[in-house]
C-alpha cells in the first residue's frame, strides 16, 4: 500500500532541503569560486609616489639620513622617471643638504639628468619623491566566518594572504609581474667548447677545482651521526 504525503509533510520537507543547502552550497552553485591564494588575493601593479622627508638642522645629513638616501637611490637607479628634490627656498643650509643628497644619489646609480631640483616656501625640510611601479594585493584579515567551518572543504577566507603580501613585498621589479624580462644571451664560448668535447666523445660537464663529492647515502648517514 503506497502512502503520499500531504501538503504540510512536502511544504516541510522542501523547507528542510532549502536550509540546507543554502548554507552548504550558498553562491558557489551560481558559477566558479576562486579558491588559491593568486586567485583570491591576486597581486597587481599600481603607481604610486615615494616620499622622503628630510629636517634642515645642521645642513648635513646623519648617518642614518644618508642610509635612507642611498635607499631611495637603489629603488630609484632602475628607474626613468625624474627624481624631485624640493627644498626651502632662502636657505644656505637646505641648499647644502640638498647637495649631499644630489651626490648620495648618483653615487648609487641615480642619472643627473633625472634629479631636478626647486626651491618652494614651505616648512624647513627638504623633500625627495619620485613615482614607481608597485606590487599590491587585497588587505589580509577577512575573519567573518570561523576557521574550522570546513563544509565543503575549502580554505577559510583569508588562506594566503600573508604569503602574496610577502611575495609582492619582495619582488625585485613589480613589472616583471606584468611580462617576463628579456632573456640573456648565451655564452657562445662555453657553448661552442661544450659542443667540441661532445662531438670527441670527452667530459662536456663543467668542473669545480676544488670542489668535494658525497653521495646521498654518504650525507644521510652524516646526517643520522649527528
């Protein structure tokens, strides 16, 4: 004997499928969920402007001043665009100031051409900023659901986040997130002189002097000694 159910038993039984899933599947049904930490917290590149402040006291810069120079400098010698150096206007100290910074700044690989000087009426500081190409990505700290909701089995929502902020704070140059660097050319000598002793049937591996071989099982038990 088949039985049915009624109205009220099917108006509840979709009502406890619809909880459910709601919370189980919720927009991810609708189409692709990014997942991996490149994908949810993709680092992109902006441009934005590097400032450095300097305080006209002495008319000489501190050893800790002139290590912040030759900072600036290293990110700006692989750079084309210009380098401002503002200083107050009426100043012989500024003025000197602004002169060690210049020689600061060529001195570790900052074209003269690039660096322009101004003289504004603004407070007793001289000012150094140039605009550059930075590595960026979504801020960290999306906590709004618990960690260990693990439903679906997929990383909590802030999964990654510290490794792509370190990944773009440690790029060398932002672009090469942009398009891959040219490739160097090779070593024709070398290359010509590998093809030589391969053709004779000699050793075309290239050679330590000095240099000690261990074989794995050797490191290992080195390893287990210790």
């Amino acid at each position: 004997m088949k039985k049915h159910l009624g109205m009220p038993g099917a108006a509840l039984m979709v009502a406890l499928l619809a909880g459910c899933t709601t919370d189980f599947y919720d927009q991810r049904m609708a189409g692709y969920a990014p997942e991996m930490p490149d994908q949810v917290f993709p680092i992109e590149v902006a441009r934005g402007k590097v400032n450095l402040r300097l305080p006209v006291v002495s008319g000489k810069l501190t050893e800790t001043e002139r290590l912040a120079v030759r900072k600036l400098a290293q990110q700006a010698a692989s750079l084309t665009t210009p380098v401002y150096v503002v200083r107050p206007a009426g100043s012989v100290k500024a003025e000197i100031l602004a002169a060690q910074i210049t020689s600061e700044m060529i001195g570790h690989g900052v074209d003269k051409a690039r660096i322009i000087h101004s003289a504004r009426g603004h407070k007793g500081e001289v000012r150094i900023s140039f605009r550059r190409k930075f590595a960026v990505t979504k801020e960290c700290g999306d906590w709004s659901k618990p960690i260990n909701e693990t439903a679906m089995n997929r990383p909590y929502r802030d999964f990654g986040c510290s490794q792509q902020h370190n990944i773009a704070a440690q790029v060398d140059n932002p672009e090469d997130f942009q398009r891959p660097r040219v490739m160097t050319p090779p070593d024709a000598d070398l290359r010509n002189l590998a093809t030589s002793k391969y053709r004779k049937g000699e050793d075309y591996t290239s050679q330590w002097p000095g240099g000690s071989k261990i074989s794995i099982d050797d490191g290992i038990k080195a390893s287990v000694q210790k």
